[in-house]
C-alpha cells in the first residue's frame, strides 16, 4: 500500500518558502524594485536552468547568491516560486495575457510541467484570446521551438482572401515577385500561402491595398504594431512609415511597456530607422532593459552592433565585454561551457561570431585588472597586434600604437536641466497655475502670473513616464499637495483635482478606502472652446481621496471623490474610455466639473507637487 500525503507536503514547501530566516538566495525582479528569498537546494532540485544559474554565481559576503532577472514582473515570478515549492497554480482569475506570460516564463526557467500544462489551457481554455493575439503569440512562441501543441493549433487555423494580380502588382513590389514565381492552378489562380499572419491584419493590408485607407481609430496599439510589421513586409513603404510615426508620437508609452519585444522585432529587418533611434536614445539611459533582460541572447546582430557603436551607451565597459562575450557564445550552443577545455577551432568560432562586434570595443578604456580577468581569458578572439597593443598600453600609456583608439563612452548628465528656458507643462498654462494656486488658498480674487506663491513641480507626466496606473501610484507615493491636471482625448476639456494629503500606495488587500480632508478639490479649467473654469470642493470629507489597494493599483488612479476619476481596465489610461467624471455621490464633492457623463480616454496627464515659494 502507498500512502500519499501531497498537501500537507506543499504546505510545508510554502511555508519554508516563506521562512526569511534560512534562506541563502535573493531573487531581484522587475528592474530590482522587488526581491524574492529562497533556498538553493530546492531550486536546483526542481530546475535544471536554476541549477546552472547557481552554479556560475559566486556568493557575497554573507553567503547569499543573487540573481538578477530585472525584466521578469514580481507577479509572474511570486507564481513561479510557489510553483517551484508547492506545486500548486492558482490561475482561477487571472487574465490570460498574464497565463501567457507565465507560460513563456516557466519554459525560460526549464520548469516544463508547468509551461506544458498552460500551454493545454491556452488552447483549449482560452482560444478566442489566442486568435484575437495571433501575431504576437506566433512570433513569442517560436523564438524557442518548445510549444509543438500552439505551433500545431495556429496552423490547423486557415482562413482565405481572393485578390485581383493585377493590382498587387501595381502597388506592391512584394507582391510582384511573389507571383511572379508562383505557378498558376489548372483554374489559373495562383495561390499565395501566410500561415503566420493573422487574418484581421491581411483584411487592413488588403484594403488598403485596393483603397488607401486605414483606419486605426480604435484598434489596440498591439495590432497597430504588428500591421506595421506586416506593411513593412509586404514592402508597404508608405504604410509602415506612416504607422512608424504614428507609435512614436502617440503610443510611446506602449512601445516603453513592450521594450524588450518591440527591439527585437524592428530589427529583423533595419527599415525602422525611426524607431531604432527611439529605442536606442532610451537605452542608452537605462542599458539594463536589453541586457538584462531573458531574451537578451536573441537580439539581432544588427541591433547589438547598433548599440555598441553608440559613444554615451551608459555602462561600464568592461560590462559590455560580458555581455558581448555572453551574447556570442550563446549564437554556438556547442561550445564547451568550460574555457579550459577550448580549442583553437572554438575561440575561431567565437571570433567569427563577434567580428561586427569586437571592433566597437573600448579596450583601452578598460583598467588592468579587468583587462587581465576579463580580456586575456579570451585573447585568442581578438587580432595578435590589438593584443599586442593592449598590453603596451598599459605598461606605457604614452607610446603610440598601432591600433585605432576609439574615445570613451561619455557619462550623461543626469540632473534635471533647470525650466527657466520653457513652459512648466504641456496642459495648463502660467495662467492656469494661478487660477488653482488662488483655489489652494482660497482667495476669491485670482493672483496675478507675476505673483503666484507656489513653485509647481513636475513629478509625474504621461508621455513621458507612461499612463498605467500602477505608474502612478510608484512615483507619487508619499507625494503631498499635489496636483493632478488631465487633457481628455478629443476635446478641449482640462481636469484635474488638488490633494493636500500624501498619495499612499501600501494598503494591502483588495478593498480600496476612504481617507478624508477638508481641502482637496476638483476642478475643470477654460480652455479653448471651454469658455469658464469650474472648482468643486470637497463637501463629505469622510469621502474625499480614495486609498487604493495594491491589488487594484493596476487599474485605479487618482480618485477625487468620483467627480474626477482615472481608470483603465487595460492599464493604460491612454488605451480605454473608463476614466470618468460622475456625480452620483453627489454629496461627496459640491458639483460636477465634466458636463457630459460619458467616460472618456486622455491625451496626457500630469502631476505636479506644489511647493510655496521662499
């Protein structure tokens, strides 16, 4: 008889995984702003891949082995953990982008029960999902050939359009050579066979095609980008650029949110010259977005090379060698993973891999130590005279080499540039700073521009930081007497509210509350067509701002009693029209500021903490 007793096992496991006393791992995600503690000896028995990550990271001081995984979210890594202790998933109300996430995740970590299982779900659970993302999915599950079930359910999916040659001709050069070298039917059609693009995008690329006329009004930026992809591909010039600009201009925030899959994907063809700047001057700052993330490895030649030639890339550079280093030996699976046991035949191949990248190198502004346990391991894959020319120059800096000394990486200033030169804010004006200043003080006469007694600084805008609400409640948290101003999508229309307590973002659970003052207010202010302002001060102060738990952050942002509130079902207040101005609780504020109740989308948003000038 066998006896089984697998709860109370998974229970223990959860336990232990909880247990902050005898752990000796520390996991840090999603850009280091969240860590995890856990136990080598359970990582290594349940996953190959955290086995050989173990294996090649030395402990600090106090013993503890950290790894870095900044691009992984803590969402997804707390359900991978519990996983790996207790065995359990609970994806009961968990959307499925987040499933797929997941998936995509446990096949990273080798942890394949696991992306297996999801992997059935998916298909047999939640298959609308995975048609309405045909093209990111396909492209997502083929960047590792480990989703045969997927690969087999999208091209079990056909679906067909009739076209006229004649005009495919005319306004494709694509599509020209693509008949030019099909063979017609014995009915004298000439069928032209894309099982990887989805049938709702060929419909735009069809239309447009034979009309010129796209129409992106409320199509998700997801699709827009995977049309422009496709555009592009079917050598659609004059529709993938305009579709370029339309991602940089008005969704920049999704292209930030989508970083490390939108890099990837613009330069497998280097076409995207618009985008490749807008990437490389983000990355450039904040480096760790590409080479810290798990699909760094897959990067592109073109795109890594792209990067190594700029001269204010802002890391170390003895850095970038190991990530170069790292990036190559990974395009060779078959090289032994210990440098001992290298052959001439391997570091050639290595060299060969690397020669578009070795030249972009900043050798000689590298120090010696890091020259000698760094570089000189891998000397055979640079040229004998670079070598020979590395070593002089640390033993005599001022002799002349022969080798081209390329200057070192410029350190950017980081400091903010003071704001005496431009305007404070993209949507209220000097005016408008008046106007509130005069509500925050009660005054029943406007102060004049020249005499404003708040200094408004920025903390916050949208277009910059991005419009998810979790966004919100990161930066302003502990943020005091501020103020919220919001350009709704498509009109005229500023609103906002003041807040004189500090934003909170640490109550836990699911249930938002009430927290109450009697001086935040709400408001909307003239502009254009919109002839007066309105102040709608707080009535009930037990409703005033609403505290939002950390559970619904990724939905909620700033609430004004209901009078003016931001909110997303898609986290992105710039994406879906479920901000709204109510006044149905019409005892929480004194009035509506928003004539029309119907919800609405913003163009912009900004907060600014309101500091009283010396």
């Amino acid at each position: 008889m066998s006896l089984k007793f697998f709860d109370k096992l998974s229970q223990n496991f959860i336990e232990l995984l909880n247990d902050k006393d005898d752990f000796n791992v520390i996991f840090e995600v999603e850009n280091k702003e969240k860590s995890f503690t856990a136990h080598s000896n359970v990582l290594k028995y349940r996953s190959s891949y955290f086995r050989k990550e173990l294996e090649n990271i030395q402990p600090n001081e106090k013993n503890i082995k950290i790894i870095t995984k900044p691009s992984i979210s803590s969402k997804i890594f707390d359900v991978i953990l519990k996983y790996v202790y207790g065995g359990i998933v609970n994806l009961e109300k968990a959307e499925t982008g987040f499933i797929f996430d997941l998936m995509l995740m446990a096949n990273e970590f080798e942890l394949l029960e696991l992306s297996r299982k999801i992997e059935i779900i998916l298909i047999e659970d939640k298959a609308s999902w995975l048609k309405t993302h045909f093209s990111f999915v396909y492209r997502s599950i083929f960047v590792k050939e480990n989703f045969k079930d997927l690969e087999n359910f999208f091209e079990n999916k056909e679906k067909s359009f009739t076209a006229h040659s004649n005009v495919l001709k005319y306004r494709s050069s694509y599509f020209r050579k693509e008949l030019e070298n099909i063979q017609p039917n014995e009915k004298n059609i000439k069928i032209i066979t894309k099982p990887s693009i989805s049938s709702k995008i060929f419909d735009v690329i069809l239309k447009y095609v034979y009309g010129g006329i796209v129409n992106l009004e409320k199509a998700e930026t997801g699709f827009i980008f995977d049309l422009m992809l496709m555009a592009n591909e079917f050598e659609l010039l004059e529709l993938s650029r305009k579709i370029e600009i339309i991602l940089i201009e008005d969704k920049a925030s999704w292209l930030k949110t989508h970083f490390s899959f939108v890099y990837r994907s613009i330069f497998v063809k280097e076409n995207f010259k618009d985008l490749e700047n807008f990437c490389n001057n983000i990355i450039v700052k904040y480096p760790n977005l590409i080479f810290d993330s798990s699909d760094f490895t897959f990067l592109p030649e073109s795109a890594l090379v792209s990067l190594l030639k700029r001269d204010d890339l802002q890391m170390k550079e003895v850095e970038i060698w190991d990530y170069v280093i790292k990036w190559g030996i990974t395009q060779n699976p078959t090289l032994p993973k210990n440098l001992g046991d290298w052959t001439e035949e391997n570091f050639l191949t290595l060299k060969t891999t690397l020669q578009q990248c070795l030249p972009h190198i900043r050798y000689f502004h590298i120090i010696h130590i890091e020259i000698y346990d760094k570089i000189r391991p891998y000397k055979k894959i640079l040229d004998k005279q670079l070598w020979e020319d590395i070593k002089q120059h640390l033993a005599a800096p001022d002799r002349t080499i022969k080798s081209i000394i390329l200057p070192a990486r410029s350190v950017l200033n980081t400091e903010l540039p003071p704001r005496t030169t431009g305007p404070f804010s993209t949507i209220i004006s000097e005016d408008h700073a008046a106007e509130i200043s005069s509500w925050i003080d009660r005054k029943t006469d406007t102060y004049s521009t020249t005499n404003i007694p708040y200094k408004f600084e920025s903390i916050l805008c949208g277009t910059r930081d991005g419009f998810a609400p979790q966004t919100f409640w990161n930066i302003c948290h502990g943020h005091a007497c501020t103020i919220v101003v919001a350009k709704v999508k498509g009109t005229d229309e500023i609103l906002g509210g003041y807040n004189p307590l500090a934003w909170d973002n640490t109550l836990d659970g699911n249930s938002n509350i009430w927290i109450e003052t009697n001086d935040s207010f709400a408001f909307s202010l003239k502009n254009g067509n919109i002839q007066n302002s309105i102040i709608s001060r707080v009535k009930d102060t037990r409703y005033a701002i609403l505290k939002v738990s950390k559970n619904n952050q990724k939905e909620y942002g700033p609430y004004f009693g209901v009078v003016v509130s931001l909110y997303s079902k898609k986290s992105d207040f710039n994406l879906d029209c479920l901000s709204f101005c109510d006044h149905i609780f019409g005892h929480f504020y004194e009035k509506r500021v928003k004539t029309s109740s119907d919800r609405f989308s913003i163009d912009n948003y900004e907060v600014f903490k309101v500091i009283k000038k010396s």
